[in-house]
C-alpha cells in the first residue's frame, strides 16, 4: 500500500503550494493519477474543506470535533 502525506502549506486559509506533486495535480486539475486510489476521495473532501474555509480557526474547530 503506497501512503501520500498531506504536504501543503496554507497561508491566510488558501493553499498556496504543494509538496506532492499527485496532490497538487488532484487539486489543480482534479486528476487522480500520482495519489493511490483507495485515498482519493479522502484527499478531496480534504481538499475542498482547507480551500473552503475562512479562517484558520475552523481547523482547529474540526480538529477538536473529531476527537
């Protein structure tokens, strides 16, 4: 099983640059290929969360409600 971190830096709660370049090609051209397919749709909810929210504080808020 091939894992991908999560490898982005966010700045004033929109991604800016990416690490990985599989995340980067599913974020910017919503193409799969480099990422393994049993975390595709994972890293997408993902994806679409940071790139909605706000404010950084909605981060943390999610981190606290998952625990």
């Amino acid at each position: 099983m091939t894992s991908v971190k999560l490898q982005a830096t966010v700045s004033w709660v929109k991604i800016r640059n990416f690490v990985h370049k599989g995340l980067k090609r599913l974020y910017a051209e919503n193409s799969a290929k480099g990422v393994p397919p049993d975390t595709v749709d994972k890293l997408r909810k993902m994806l679409a969360f940071l790139d909605d929210m706000q404010d950084p504080e909605e981060l943390r808020q999610s981190a606290k409600s998952a625990i």
